[in-house]
C-alpha cells in the first residue's frame, strides 16, 4: 500500500495537503458544491498542480468521508 507522504515527493503535492486546499476553496466559495471544472482552472497555475496530485488528493477526501461525487460536481461534506 502506498503513503500519503512520500519522501521524494514535494509536501505541497500530498493527497492530504492538496485535499485540504481544495476542500478550503469549496467551502470559502460559499457552495457546498462546486464544479470539478472550476476547481481546475482554480489551482492549474499552483505550483504542486499535476492531474494526479489532484486526484490523489480527492481520492483523501473521499475516503475520509469529507467529499462527495455528483459528476460533474464535487460536494463539500460536514466532519461528523
């Protein structure tokens, strides 16, 4: 099984540090739901940007339990 933190991996490009910036960008947007597509063009000019560190980081929030899917929509969830 891979680690969330990989020693030759930026830390700016781990699952857990990308996920908390996207799931921060839904929440201060206002929405409790926002567009895969606005979320994309909201971080392709961030330095850690790259097409898996963005999955992977989704990939952490789903399975902690704070992001949902309604394609083409990524749900904000509440930490129970």
């Amino acid at each position: 099984m891979s680690s969330l933190f990989l020693k030759d991996e930026a830390v700016e490009k781990a699952p857990a540090v990308v996920g908390f910036e996207v799931i921060r960008y839904i929440r201060s947007s206002g929405e409790r739901r926002i567009s895969i597509f606005d979320v994309v063009d909201r971080f392709k000019r961030e330095k850690w940007f790259t097409f898996n560190a963005l999955i992977y980081g989704l990939t952490f929030l789903y399975a902690v339990g704070l992001l949902d899917f309604e394609e083409p929509y990524l749900v904000a969830l509440d930490a129970d």
